[in-house]
C-alpha cells in the first residue's frame, strides 16, 4: 500500500483546531488517493488560515476579491507531469488551504457537524489535486460532487449521518 504524508499546519488564530481534525484530515485524504487508486507514494499540504489570509490568496491567485472556504493549489501540470520530493521519490500533489472561520460558519448554516464541514473541504481539495474541476461543466460538476460524497460515506461522515439535532445543543 503507498505511503501518504499529510502535513497539517495551524496558519491563524480565530477559531482553536477541534481535537482529532488533524486525524480527520489525513483520513480523507487517504480515502481519496484509495478510491481514485492512485498507487504511488504521496505527500499533501494542508493548511487552516482566516478569512483574511483566504480572501487575500483568492484575489492574488482567482483574481476573485472575496472570502472563500478553501483553495487547491494542484503542482500537477497541465501536461500531466507531477512534482516528486527527491528526498522521499514522493509524488508531491500540492497544497490545500483551508479558512477554518468560514468552515465553521458553514457547517452552523447547513445545520451538520464541523466534522463532516471539514471532511467536505478536504475531500473536495483533494479531487481538485487530482485534476477534476466542477467548474467546467454541470456534468463534471455531478462527477466531482458524486465522488465528494462516496468517499464521505465510506468514512461515516456522509449527509446522512452527520446533521445536528437541535437537542443537542442544549
């Protein structure tokens, strides 16, 4: 089975890192290179910031001047080629930026856990690194969402499963 590094790195201060997050994240992005079977050694940058560090990179790099949930930065190139770490011969799949405000704020307005938000964001970042884009067609649109939540369900974090009762809040 291929190896997969996962660093996580805390870039901001508004919102503490729920306990186990960091476990979440590794477990999804796993769960995304076994359903694509992607079977070379890999390695992944995830990053939590503030919307205003978001907001700033979405403008410097989509030209897009407004607060966004996450960003995939893919080091596959057009042509298909892909970065390799010389030290590990890891395929190096890029970086994932994720605002753990607006995550937060998300997962309150859908009404499920800040789990299941996060398990999303990272999955969806993941599909990105691998080259699906929701943004060039409805029908890759429907791929990319299908497959968004396949992999959810496989890790116990699928809509179904994760909404919040209003009891609990109590």
């Amino acid at each position: 089975m291929p190896k997969l590094k996962v660093y996580v790195k805390n870039n901001q201060t508004e919102v503490k890192v729920p306990v186990g997050i960091r476990l979440l994240i590794r477990r999804c992005c796993q769960a995304v290179l076994m359903t694509e079977k992607f079977g070379r050694d890999a390695e992944v940058s995830v990053s939590f910031v503030s919307n205003n560090e978001i907001r700033n990179l979405n403008k410097i790099y989509r030209n897009k001047d407004s607060v966004t949930d996450v960003l995939s930065f893919p080091l596959t190139g057009d042509d298909g080629t892909v970065e390799i770490n010389p030290d590990t011969k890891a395929v190096q799949l890029g970086d994932v930026v994720i605002s753990l405000e607006t995550a937060v704020k998300q997962a309150q307005n859908y009404g499920h856990s800040l789990e299941r938000e996060i398990g999303f964001l990272t999955v969806h970042s993941m599909l990105h690194l691998l080259g699906y884009d929701h943004e060039t067609s409805q029908l890759d649109q429907r791929i990319m969402r299908e497959k968004e939540e396949s992999v959810l369900e496989k890790l116990g974090i699928s809509r179904d499963v994760t909404f919040v009762n209003q009891g609990d809040k109590e």
